[in-house]
C-alpha cells in the first residue's frame, strides 16, 4: 500500500511530501528525516486517510506478517486436485 510522508525541511520551512511503496519504507523514511532534524507533518495513504506513526508502525508490522505468507503464494506450485 502506498504511503506519503509530508514534512518541513528545516532548511527553509517549505513543506515536502516523499512516497514510499510499503509502511517499512515509510518508516524508514520517517526514521532518516527525523534523523535530519525535519518536523513530520502528517502521513497519508489511501486506504487509511492520514495516520500517525504509531499507526504506521501497526501497518509495517502487519505487512511483515503478510509478507511470508505472499511469497509462499508466489513460490509454490498450485496443487492440482483430482489427479
């Protein structure tokens, strides 16, 4: 699910959006600009509207536990019934 990640560059106070593919990416973003002393404004996606980054972290978590089970999906042969 895609995110987008509005913030403040400290530099000069203009507000910038960045998006990330995955709430991990997000978080990882959210984690480098933090870093860099950026104020986060807000977090969007269009499934959920905006959230915060608590929230995020929920999303990154269940999307880890998903991950597994879809490269499972992609990697195992479909069984063949009635053979």
């Amino acid at each position: 699910m895609p995110y987008t990640v509005v913030f403040n560059a400290m530099d000069n106070g203009d507000a910038s959006a960045t998006d990330a593919t995955t709430a991990k990416e997000a978080l990882a973003i959210i984690d480098a600009l933090q870093r860099s002393h950026e104020e986060i404004n807000f977090i969007t996606s269009p499934h959920e509207g905006q959230i915060g980054v608590e929230m995020l972290r929920v999303l990154a978590k269940e999307e880890e536990e998903e991950m597994p089970l879809a490269m499972v999906k992609k990697t195992r042969p479909a069984l063949k019934l009635g053979a």
